[in-house]
C-alpha cells in the first residue's frame, strides 16, 4: 500500500475518532434526560427574590421587603411558579389582606392557566373577608367551593394570618392560625382529581402580601399530623361548617352590595379634564374622583376624562391599583402636567384596574396624555441605575425619544437582562413633568411594577458583538479551510512523487539496463571484428547511439526521482555535472555559495538543476571558455543561480535563440522565475535565474505568528 493511501486512512481515521468525542457525549445527554424521568421532579422552591422564576397572570406585583405584594383589586389575579409534575407537597405562607371584600391564598396541582377569573385548573385554600372564613375549593375554568369555615373572631385586613395547604394523593387539607395562635382546618377528598400541578398565589378583589413561602414534599404522615388518622370527608360544592352557604353568584355580587349600601361621595366632584379649564396662577380647592393607577412613587388617579398626579400628606392608607378614591385638595396646575395637593382621601370601592389606553410615541409627546395609563412600544437604547436603585430606560419610537422609570420595589433582576435594541411593550403613566423627563425627553413613562415590561422581539442580530464574532468565526473557517487545502496539496504532491518514484525504478529496471546490455553487445562485437573498416563505422555508430540513448534514458530517470538531489545540494548536483561534460577538457570550473537552502520546494529545485545543466552544456558545446563560473545565493525564500563563462559569446536576440534556451526560458516560467542571458560578442556569456518569493497564504501567516509568539 502507498504511503498516500497510508496518509489519507490516517486522516480518515482522525477525523472519524473527533466526530465520534463529540457525538457519542451528545447522544449519552440526550438518552439520559429523554429516558431518566422520575416520577415527580425534585421539589425546590423559587424565591420571592427571583421574579423571573414566577409567571404573573394578572396583578400588579412586587417583592416588598422579602414579602411578594400585588398591588391591584383585579379579580383572579395569579403569580406561579413550579412545574406541571410537582404530586405530593405541602406550601404554608404568611398573608395578609390589604382591603375589604376579597379573598387570598394558596394554588396547588394547577395547569392551564391563563390571565381572567378561575382560569385555571387546580385547587385553592384561602381567607376571605365577606365572611371571615377559610375557604377550600377547585377552579376549573369556573370556581367549585367545597369547604367554608368560619375563623374566630374574623379576618381582618392589614393583619398577618399564618396559611398551610397540603396536597396528597386525592386528599387537601388547609389550616388557618390567627395572630392570637387559634388554629382553623378544613380537608376534603376529591374524587378524580387532578394528580399533579403547579404552586402559586392568588388574590381575588384585592391586594395582598405574602411572606416567609415554604414548599416541600409531603407524605401520609404529614397529613395525619395535621388531622389525625381519619380520612377526610368526601368534598361537595357548597359545604359549609358553622355558617351559611356562600355560593359564587354571591361572591361576586358581595362587593357590589357592600358599595351600594354606603355611596360616600361629593356630588361636586370635578372631572380631572376639566381642571385644564381653571384659571392658572390661583389657588383653587377641588374635588375629584378617580380609579387608582399608581401608588409610589407618585399617587396617580384616573377617570373617563384623563389622569391626575396627587401629592399625599398621609402614606398610611392603604390604596391598591384598582380603588376607586375621592380626593380634595388645592390644585396646582402647570402647562401640560397638574398635581393635586390633597387635604382628604377616602377609598369609595375597589374595581378592576383601569384598561391601557394604546398610544404612539408621537401622540404621547403632545402632552394629551399626561398622568394616563397608556401601552406603547419602543426599542431599548440604553439603560442606567438611577437614584435609589431605579431602573432608568432610554427608548426610541420612529423619530421620538422618551424615559422609562422602574422603581426598586420588585425590581429584582429581571429589567437588567433586557438588552439593547430589543423591542418592548410598557403599561405605564405617561407623565411630561420636567421632574421625571429632565427636560431630556418630551415625556417619561413610570412603570408599576415589572410584569409591565413584556419583550416583542430581542436586539437586531447584526449588532456589534455579533458581528465581531461573525468575522472571528470567518477568519477560523478560513484558517481551517486553507490549512485542509494545504493538507491535501500535499497529498496530491506525494502520490505524485510516489508515481514518478515508481516509474523510475520500473524505467532504471527495464530500459535502462536494456540499453546498458546491447551496449556491452556492441562494444563486444567490435572487439571481435577484424580490420573490416566499414563495418567497424557503423558498429562506432550503433554503439553512440546506444550510448545516447542510455544517458536520455538515465536523465528521465533522474528527472523523475523525488530523490535526484537527495544526496547532494543543488551546487554539488551541478558543479558534478559540468566536471563530468568537461572531463579530460582544459576548462575550469569555480563554484560559489551564499546563505543556508532550505524552504525550496522540491519543484523550484529541479527546474534550477535543469536550466543550470542546460546553460553548463551550451558553455561547454559552444563558449570556447577556459573558466565556468556556478555560484548560488539562498536570500529567505528565494534562491539566485548564476552560470558564467569567459568564451566567444554571442548577440543576445531572438533569432539568436536556440531550442536550449528556449527550453530554459519556458521551465523558468513554469516556476513564475526570471530568467536573464546577457551575452555579446569576445565577452562571455551571463545566465541569470532568480525565483520568485512565495505568495502569502493564510496558514503562512498563521505559521508565522506562532512562530514568533
């Protein structure tokens, strides 16, 4: 087998042993997370601190202090975190309801939620204020109460209330403990239910906190632990212990029953648009009635007409997004942005959150829209830490600009992996206040919390990171793929050797030796021969012929040999060239060198050889010369071969060019050289011939570096 096939097997071989390191791990990975799956994933808990780890639907919410708070009314507002395989475990809470006619508690088992009121699957446990019970029920798209016990002496709001729900198997139990240390407990079976599901928080109607949240596996002994050894009863819609039913047309016709008996309102309210109407400059006392859309920093109200901004004197009540507030006070009025400096504010009722109003950056900079929770879209420019740890965003809208406030309250992690140039979505107040816009922008936008924040689409590709790692990967791709070209050339280059070594061998063994023996034949039979003249000249003949024909045939050979100059230098194979043309002659031969050879291809190096042979034989045939000059000079990757005699000489021309130094001319183009003759009449002739340096590739390049690093 040839060392080429040798080679190219080696290659293929290496090649196969690196795609084999990099996918036998590949598909070791993938069989162990697509067929190792326990039953139920480990249990861990997310803490309220990581905010990206929970999944909001609905709600306006906020990590406060090491407690997680939803600052709006909404009905069914649901924060979730888990996965959809967590079976059996118990989460136990600390909450604490922040307004009137509402509920709050814990989610286990659920799946399929979505942003509306019940829209989900799963169970819950809870404290309601309309009838200061616990309450325990499954929602299915649609709310199912199964249990409802009254809790002694009642719940109160702004009071912490220690919560604990436990799934296992088809059997729920849920214990209330007031701040008084009385212990409330509740437990159904449900038949067909649902075996696994998400963890989450909930509050209904209302704001509220939770704190110190533990969540961890639960067994059969854990559920004895909290009602003994007897299986809990069989749970029916609508079962009641110590109290009146409380069906679900009930809770949510409660709230509105509650605000119908007690209308406490100023019949001279103002609409917030008409304040724009008053006479600026004067102190003027109004009264106005609005449906909360911010709390901090700023108390923001909105009704059907537009938004006001309002400066509170007494932080204690407790205002949720979504309570309707009537507020009195003195009105300062600016030119596009007013405040209201409040004597007196009472809650009415809770709603709903306000709806956004969809607006572009262009309508936004008019000004119409100040102190109004707005939805607009812009791409991210910059962002920056502002004073007391807020987020402060640069974003741009077609040819606006405009600020993003983002409090620290909640803000956890979340806004600092947003990246430049990504498109965003905002649900905020549009404020044009110099106070928050700095005189920078035409407005600002002060967001609630950081579930208002939702990415349309991440940052163009063509950025300046990736496109220094495009050019990086290039040039690598580029590296690899010279030093594969070089890599083959050079295989080509051997099994060309090889073949011309072959051939070699199969001509010196063969043609050679045949020319050699009719040689030694002829010369025999003209030993033999008498004083026959005639036939003596033409055996004289055959036998130079023959002569000719070996020394063709040993220059083939010669030529065809990679080794033909492995045994001596180009200077030597030269110098024994033109001592054996001149043997028994009376010229001289002087040779010279200058540099060390070495980064000459072989090919370069039998073109000089043959040139320099054939410029030795014209000097030799046709000089006359008594002194032949070789000399060679080795200058970094280019070689000069000078042969010079001082013969006749001749005119240099193109007539005067003969098959030799045509031949010369065309080997050194061959090898992109310069060949030079210089020659005149009684001075000599000169043959010059220099090769041209090697063209730069890539892989020299990068040989070159290492090299020197």
């Amino acid at each position: 087998m040839s060392s080429a096939s040798t080679a190219q097997r080696g290659i293929l071989l290496r090649i196969a042993i690196g795609v084999a390191l990099v996918v036998v791990p590949a598909l070791a990975l993938w069989w162990f997370f697509n067929s190792a799956h326990p039953d139920s994933p480990p249990i861990h808990f997310a803490s309220l601190d990581k905010r990206d780890e929970w999944t909001a639907y609905g709600g306006t919410w906020e990590a406060v202090d090491g407690a997680m708070r939803n600052n709006s009314d909404e009905r069914g507002a649901k924060l979730m975190t888990g996965s959809a395989d967590w079976r059996n475990y118990s989460v136990e809470a600390d909450i604490q309801l922040l307004g009137q006619f509402g509920d709050a508690g814990l989610i286990l088992r659920a799946r399929n939620e979505e942003e509306g009121v019940d829209a989900y699957n799963g169970y819950f446990a809870g404290l309601r204020t309309l009838d200061d019970s616990l309450i325990l029920g499954r929602a299915d798209f649609g709310w199912r109460e199964y249990r409802v016990v009254p809790i002694n002496p009642r719940v109160n709001t702004q009071t912490w209330y220690h919560l604990k729900f436990l799934a296992y198997e088809c059997d729920f139990v849920a214990t209330a403990t007031s701040p008084s240390g009385e212990t409330t407990t509740t437990a159904i079976r449900n038949r067909n239910c649902l075996q696994s599901g998400r963890f989450g928080l909930k509050s209904y109607a209302t704001g509220a906190l939770w704190r110190n949240v533990q969540i961890r596996p639960a067994s059969r002994t854990d559920e004895i632990a909290m009602i003994g050894p007897d299986a809990p009863p069989i749970g029916h819609p609508a079962d009641v212990v110590g109290g009146a039913a409380y069906d679900s047309l009930a809770r949510n016709l409660d709230p509105i029953y509650r605000s119908m008996q007690n209308p406490r309102f100023d019949s001279h309210a103002v609409p917030i648009n008409n304040l724009r109407l008053l006479a600026p400059n004067k102190r003027t006392q109004v009264t106005v009635r609005g449906i909360v859309t911010l709390t901090t920093p700023v108390l923001f109200i909105q009704d059907s007409t537009g938004g006001l901004a309002i400066s509170r004197n007494d932080q204690r009540l407790p205002l949720e997004i979504g309570d309707e507030v009537e507020a009195s006070g003195d009105l300062v009025l600016g030119d596009f942005s007013s405040v209201l400096k409040d004597k007196s504010i009472r809650i009415l009722w809770s709603h709903s959150p306000v709806p956004a109003v969809v607006v572009t950056a262009s309508q936004a900079a008019t000004g119409n829209f100040d102190a109004v929770f707005v939805e607009i879209e812009g791409v991210l420019e910059r962002k920056q830490e502002g004073p007391n740890r807020s987020l402060i965003m640069t974003m741009r809208s077609g040819s606006e600009n405009f600020r993003v406030i983002v409090g620290s309250r909640g803000r956890g992690s979340f806004p600092w992996r947003l990246q430049e140039g990504s498109r965003l979505r905002l649900h905020g107040i549009c404020v044009v206040d110099p106070t928050y816009t700095h005189n920078e922008t035409p407005f600002a936008v002060i967001l609630p919390a950081i579930d208002d924040i939702q990415v349309m689409e991440g940052p163009p590709w063509w950025s300046t990171g990736h496109i220094v790692a495009g050019i990086i990967v290039l040039l690598l791709v580029g590296l690899a793929a010279q030093a594969i070209h070089s890599r083959v050339n050079k295989m080509k280059l051997r099994a060309v050797f090889e073949e011309r070594e072959r051939l070699a061998h199969d001509m010196h063994d063969t043609l050679a030796q045949s020319f050699a023996g009719i040689g030694f034949q002829l010369q025999a039979i003209r030993d033999e021969v008498g004083n026959e003249e005639e036939l003596r000249e033409h055996i004289d003949l055959a036998n130079d012929l023959v002569r000719a024909s070996h020394e063709e045939a040993r220059r083939s050979i010669t030529a065809l040999r990679s080794n033909a100059l492995a045994d001596s230098s180009l200077l030597e194979a030269l110098d024994q060239s033109a001592r054996r043309i001149v043997n028994g002659g009376s010229m001289q031969v002087q040779t010279f060198s200058k540099g060390n050879p070495g980064g000459i291809s072989p090919r370069v190096v039998d073109a000089f050889f043959r040139i320099g042979q054939e410029a030795i034989a014209n000097a030799v045939r046709h000089s006359g010369a008594t002194t032949l000059t070789i000399a060679i000079a080795y200058e970094q990757a280019t070689v000069r071969l000078l042969v010079e005699d001082n013969g006749r000489g001749f005119p240099v021309g193109e007539d005067s060019a003969g098959f030799g130094i045509r031949s010369m001319g065309k080997r050194a183009e061959s090898i992109g050289a310069v060949l030079e003759i210089r020659s005149s009449p009684g001075n000599g002739t000169s043959v010059q011939l220099e090769s041209a340096p090697p063209k730069r590739t890539l892989s020299t390049v990068w040989q070159e570096y290492t090299s020197k690093s």
